[in-house]
C-alpha cells in the first residue's frame, strides 16, 4: 500500500473516529438529546436517531467496501449539520471541515476516483461511445 493510501485511510479514519468518539454519545445517552435538541430546535427522539445514523455512516466510511458510500452519505449528512447550525446562528465551520478532510481522504484512498469526478476518466470504457 502506498503512503499516499495510506494516508487518505489516516484521514478518513481521523473523521470516523470522531464522530464516532465525540459527536454519536452525546445523542445516544440519557441527558444528552434533550439539551441538543432543545438547541437545535428538533424534537428530543430524534436526536437518537440521528446518533445511531451517524454512527452506522461513521462505519461504513471505514470499511473497504462501502468507504465510498459512507462518505457519500456523510457528504449528506454534513451537509444536514451545516444548515442546522446556520439556522441557529452557531458556527457551522466544523461539519465542513470534516467533510473537506473527509474527502481529502477517500480521494487519496481511492486515485482513481478524482478523475471521473473532474469528468476525465482513465478507464476506456467509462468513457461515453463517440458515435
């Protein structure tokens, strides 16, 4: 495995392991989604939710074969938090951060992926038939 994967597995790792250590117990114990949600202005159970869908996005940005998907999902998810946290007046640096590092991440993770998402792809056969 070469450095550059390594480090986009480093990254991607960064971010699930602190969604999953700092920002997923908050919502899933006994006081935490009443303050939350309170602050946030959503309804109190929904917060629980939220946190274990974060958590399940967090693993799956992780595992080797849904990394892709998790950080899709995430993009959504952050996306989500982002507007949350305008909404209220909060700063809302942290979700893009993440979601900057995050794909910093994956497109180290996986090379090949930057150039179809610039809309140049290596493969021949991803590429539209010229007729």
């Amino acid at each position: 495995m070469s450095l550059t994967r390594i480090v986009g597995w480093v990254l991607c790792a960064l971010v699930a392991v602190f969604l999953i250590a700092v920002s997923v117990p908050p919502k899933l114990t006994a006081d935490g989604p009443y303050e939350m949600a309170e602050h946030i202005g959503f309804p109190w159970q929904v917060m629980r939710n939220i946190g274990v869908v974060e958590l399940v996005i967090a693993v799956l940005l992780v595992l080797p074969r849904t990394g892709l998907w998790g950080a899709l999902l995430l993009t959504a998810y952050f996306g989500g938090a982002t507007a949350s946290h305008v909404r209220i007046g909060d700063q809302f640096f942290v979700p893009i951060v993440m979601a900057t590092v995050m794909w910093i991440g994956v497109l180290l993770r996986l090379p090949g992926l930057a150039p179809l998402l610039a809309g140049h792809p290596r493969d021949p056969r991803l590429e539209a038939k010229k007729d």
